[in-house]
C-alpha cells in the first residue's frame, strides 16, 4: 500500500482523467448486467406469459443496453491507453529528471543495463497497473457488488452458496498470492541482471572477438538464462495452480446454481426466465471474482516494479538543499572555493582538503599537478557531478551546490577526455538542438580544425558517424565536442585533458584559436601537455589535493619548485615520445 501511496504521488496531475476513466467503466459494467437482467423480461413475460405486445418494448431496451455497451467499451478503452501513454510520459520524464539529478558516484554504482531495465520494464509495468489493472480492478468490484445484491435479492440461498464457495477460492488464491509477489521480485532481479549482461556483451563485441572469449561470453549468458528460468517455471507452476482454482471456481459455481435452481423451477418457486438470468449472472460472478484475482495476481507482479523505482529514488535523498539562487544573464562570474574537502565513497582519503581558490572573470585558468593531486575532482565539483564534504563553491558569493543545475549549466560548457557522441550526425552531435546560422556553425568548425575534413565528406555536416562516434578518430571525437562546447559560446569553458588525443600543432592551433574567440571569457583547463597553458593568466599547482603554488608561467618558473620538476617531466616525456 505504501508504494502505491508513493506512485500516485508522482502522477497527481493526471488525476482527473484517471477518475473519469473509472466512472465510465462503472457505467460500462452497468450496460453489460443490465442487457443480462433485462433478459428475464424477455422469457418470462414474452415468451412464458405472451405478453407479445412487450416484445419491441423489451428487445429495444436490451438494444440499448447493448448498444450502450459496446460504445462505453471502446470509449473507455480509448481513455485506458491515453491515460496509459499519459502515465508513460510522465513517469519517463520524472526518472529523467531524477537520473540527471543523481550524485554522479551513486549513479556509478549501478550499471547502465539496471537504468535500462527500469525504463523498459518498471516504468512500463507501473504504466500499465496505473492504467489499466487499477481501474478495472474498481471495474470488477463494482461488478461484484451489484451482482451480488441482483442474486441475492432474486434468491438468497444461491447466493450463500457462491459466498461460501468462493471464500475457500480466496483463502486458496491468498495463499498463492504471496508466493507470486516473492517469486516476481526474483524474476524481475533475474530479468535486469540478464538485460545488464546483455547490454555488456553488445558493447563489448570488439573486445570479445579480439581476446577470443565468445564462448566464455555464451557460458556466461547460458548460466544467467538457466537461473531465470528455474524461477519462472516455478511462477508459471503457482500460475498453473491458480489457473485451476480459477476453473474449479466457475463451474462449481455453475453446478451450485443449476442444481439450486432446477430445484426451485421444479416446485414452482422460480420462473425459467429468473434460471436463466440467476445462471448467466452467476457466471458473471465468477468471471468478476476470479478477474479481481487475476488482477490482484498482475498487482503484485507490478507492484514489485514500484518497489524497484521507489528504491532507486531514494538512493538520491541526500542532495544539497536547492535555494532561490539566481545568476543574471549579465552577471560577470567569479568562482570560489572556500575551504572545500571531498572524498569519494568508499575512501578514507580526502581528494581534495581544505582547499581555497579564486577563479576570476574572463582569465584563464589552469590546473595542473600529477595523477591524483584533485584536478579531475575539482572539476566534477564544478560541474555538480557530486557534492562536497565541507566548505562550499561560490559563483559570485551564490552556492552553485545550492543552485538549481539549470541555472548553472547554462553557464557551464566542458569538453572530456573521452567526450559521448550519439549515432546521429556531425551536425546534430555539434548542435545538440541548438539553432544557429550556417556561418557560425562554420566559423567554430575552422576553430577547433575540423573544416578540411567535414568538407572531404560526401554528405558533409548530414554524414551519421555511427554509435559513440566509432568511426570517427579519437582526435575527431575530441574536436567534435570542442565544437559542442564553442557553439554554445558558455561564460565558462572546462577543458578537461580535452586535445590529449591531438598531435602537438593541432592541438597549439586549436588552443591559439580557442584563446582568440575566448577573450573575455573564462577557461579552466586541465592539461595533459603543460605546453598548452603556458600563456595561462593563473596556474593553480596541486599537490595531494592541496594548492602548493599559483602564478603565471613565469612566477612560478621563478620559484624553481614543484611546476617547474611538472615542467622538466613534460619536456622529457615529449622527447621520449
């Protein structure tokens, strides 16, 4: 009930349809009994009595019934899969905003085949029950109500008879639900670990193919196929049980009235028409009993993908409290680190401890220092990626971990090492739904030098460069995000190691041209080859997560300290190379 509870929470705005929804399958349940009732009429006044002169009356009014049926049913089956594809909508764009909301090293811990899983499975399972099985299940109650008070008022003692057939049906059925709930939770665990190694395995084809693992691959997916199937034959045998609880209900139910019934025609105490009507009613019965289980069977398969989403959330409720702070479209930002320590999850070491600096204006930035001194952690903390352990991060004296992240990003461009790129083309991937005039696009493409080679393509800027950029190089993946970040034209720009994959002229060209257009920008670089930030305005030295020195090329040159030992190693590594 609680995840219930939680679920409609997240998709209150849809209450009203969902309500209507409901009232019209009420209404379509009352078509449907009353075309059964009005039956009676039919055979006993008609027929029985010959009454003729009823026969337009009643079979008009069965007509409508009918009639009024079949409308409410495709009418609210329409409704059904609006609500359905309303709920998909909103469901799918509540997780994405959760997904882009989430701690970077929480969202780490799972892999991507799980988020996958709760996207294709959970978020559809819960449509569904949201949808559908929740409404009929009101659907199917109500019918047994209404059912329930027509025999009853017709002939109480059939009506005991089914109650009392029913009660150890549903004393049965209980016991089963509980097993299925339990065993659902195992295969749906079952189902995303195969999703996950499936996902591996497409991602991983090259690496497999080269190494000749394809049999350890097909080992591995075997043994994952046969650990689900133990489990879903054992859902399918409690299943089968069901099934025959199901069918054992209905036709006892259907001996129970004949038997009654005859009886009562038998010494006169029942018209055939009222057998008739009991008999199909108590059908009816049976159906709406036995829908109800069926329904209460798919509720606790489904609710177990509830259960899967609500834990997911609530990995991410330990975020930064979001304030009202407003960076101005023509605000000039300047960033600070005040006193900030951080450590990831896991490690007693702190990254980065008591750390203290000024990012001003329109300068550019570097920081350098040796694998692990917090340059790759400062950056994350700059772009939100997770949060700090003490101190904070001020733009313009405004916590950035206190900011809604949309209200920084649009200040924010960065370009990664080993940046994503869709399946999609160049221009698209440049883009990213952004609108800009042919000479923009162009002018940033000669910028980070990829002019020459686009225009040696066919289709020029149309050209698909295949999943995750594959068939570009990996310096023209890098470009390629260079350009993604120059055409947004951020007040920021975060190069991290962002050309480690250029020749050394390429990559001075780029930075030569990048430092033209960037004048009264910021840029915080991180680089693999110090040569590039020489002519930066401050250069932060890090050292164990601590700043040791800042300064320009030259001061800290002069201070024949640890930039100077970075600087003798960049030159002897180059000369190796």
């Amino acid at each position: 009930m609680n995840s219930l509870v939680w679920i409609f929470k997240k998709i209150r705005g849809n209450k009203w349809i969902y309500i209507f929804s409901i009232l019209l399958l009420f209404l379509e349940s009352g078509a449907y009994i009353s075309s059964t009732v009005l039956q009676q009429r039919l055979i006993d006044n008609v027929f029985i009595n010959k009454e003729y002169d009823q026969f337009i009356y009643v079979l008009s009014l069965i007509a409508i019934s009918y009639i009024s049926y079949s409308l409410l049913f495709t009418i609210s089956s329409y409704v059904l899969a609006k609500n359905m594809s309303n709920l998909l909508l909103s469901l799918s764009s509540n997780y994405f905003q959760h997904l882009y909301s989430i701690k970077t090293a929480i969202f780490q811990k799972k892999r991507t085949g799980e988020y996958v899983h709760h996207f294709t499975v959970d978020i559809g399972n819960v449509g569904r029950l949201l949808a559908w099985d929740i409404p009929r299940l009101f659907q199917q109650l109500l019918s047994i109500i209404l059912l329930t008070f027509i025999i009853g008022s017709t002939n109480i003692y059939v009506l005991i008879f089914i109650i009392l057939f029913n009660l150890i049906y549903i004393l049965f059925a209980k016991h089963l639900a509980n097993k299925f709930k339990k065993m659902s939770k195992i295969i749906n665990k079952k189902e995303s670990k195969i999703l996950v190694r499936l996902e591996e395995c497409i991602s991983s084809t090259r690496e497999v193919l080269i190494f000749n693992r394809t049999k350890w691959e097909q080992q591995t997916l075997n043994h994952l196929f046969e650990r689900y199937y133990v489990h879903a034959f054992k859902e399918e045998n409690i299943r089968s049980k069901h099934l025959f609880a199901n069918e054992s209900l209905k036709w006892g139910t259907s001996l129970i009235v004949l038997a009654i019934g005859s009886y009562k025609v038998y010494v006169g105490s029942m018209s055939i028409g009222t057998l008739v009507i009991i008999f199909q009613l108590s059908l009816q019965l049976a159906d709406a009993i036995k829908g109800i289980y069926d329904l209460i069977y798919t509720t606790m398969r489904r609710i177990v993908s509830i259960d899967n989403l609500k834990e997911e959330y609530n990995r991410n409720n330990c975020q930064e409290k979001i304030e009202n702070n407003i960076l101005l479209p023509e605000d000039k930002i300047t960033i600070s680190l005040e006193e900030a320590s951080y450590k990831y999850i896991n490690n007693s070491n702190y990254s980065i401890r008591n750390l203290s600096m000024e990012i001003p204006y329109s300068k550019k930035i570097a920081l350098v220092g040796s694998s692990g001194s917090g340059k790759s952690t400062i950056i994350n903390l700059l772009l939100k990626f997770d949060f700090l352990n003490s101190g904070d991060i001020k733009a313009n004296n405004l916590s950035i971990m206190k900011m809604e992240n949309n209200e920084w990003f649009k200040n924010i461009g960065v370009v990664f090492q080993e940046p994503y790129l869709f399946s999609d083309t160049i221009r698209n991937n440049i883009l990213l739904g952004t609108i800009v005039s042919p000479q923009r696009l162009d002018e940033i493409i000669k910028v980070v030098c990829l002019d020459d080679y686009i225009r040696s393509l066919p289709d020029g800027y149309e050209t698909v460069i295949g999943e995750r950029g594959l068939t570009l190089s990996g310096g023209q993946r890098q470009r390629l995000a260079l350009a993604r970040a120059l055409i947004k034209n951020p007040d920021i720009l975060i190069l991290d190691e962002a050309t480690s994959a250029l020749d050394i002229s390429t990559e001075e060209k780029i930075a030569k041209n990048i430092d033209n257009i960037r004048k009264d920008k910021t840029t915080i670089i991180v680089a693999h080859r110090l040569s590039t930030i020489e002519n930066s305005d401050i250069i932060y030295v890090l050292e164990n997560g601590k700043l040791v020195e800042k300064g320009n090329h030259q001061e800290l040159l002069k201070n024949n300290s640890l930039y100077t030992k970075l600087i003798q190693k960049d030159i002897t590594t180059s000369i190796n190379a």
